[in-house]
C-alpha cells in the first residue's frame, strides 16, 4: 500500500506501508512534519490530523465518526475531508492514498 503525506510547504512525502498500520504509524515513522501522534493513537491528542482532498479517496476512508469528531470539533480550522491519522487502518482499497497535513 503507497501512500503520500502533503507537507504544508507542498513536498510530497511517499512511503510503503502494511495493510492494518495506521496512517498515523506511517507518518511517524516516516518523520512526517506535523503527525507527532503524541497520545499513541488513543484518539484523544488531535497532533495527527490531515485532511483528504481527493472526494473519492475521502469516500472510501469514511468520515470522522464518534470520538473522532468530539475531538476535532475542538479545531477551528477543519477543511472538508479532516481527519485524525491515528483512526485510519490501511487496507488494500487505500493504496495511493494522499493527504495533506495542515500543520508542520
Ligand atoms: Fe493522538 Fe491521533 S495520535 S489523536
């Protein structure tokens, strides 16, 4: 499964991950400006947000849902497509993801 994270200053960030990582896994380790995961990905930090542009990629990863979107309501600034990198599990219909991250 590809994937590419969209730094703020516009570099394209490409990486190969398994399917059942979060995206957030991925960008951590990949030193992804801006996805610092500082909770582990317990759903309760926001430092992992990024945002799918693409309308049909963000139809297939879904909306923010639950506790997700209790936490994101605390962001003023969410563009369509927000979302928290740590509840985004990869599966194969998710190869060639991109996001953006809005924060570096
Ligand atoms: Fe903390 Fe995603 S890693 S909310």
């Amino acid at each position: 499964i590809t994937v590419t994270f969209v730094q703020k200053d516009g570099e394209r960030r490409h990486f190969t991950a398994a399917s059942g990582q979060t995206l957030m896994e991925v960008g951590r380790a990949g030193d992804v400006r801006g996805i610092l995961g500082e909770c582990g990905g317990a759903c309760s930090c926001g430092t992992c947000r990024v945002v799918v542009e693409d309308e049909a990629q963000r139809r297939l990863v879904g909306d923010a849902g639950g506790l997700e979107a209790d936490l994101l309501f605390f962001f003023d600034d969410n563009p369509p497509g927000t979302r928290l990198a740590c509840q985004i599990r990869l599966a194969p219909e998710l190869d060639r993801l991109v996001v953006t991250v809005p924060q570096d």
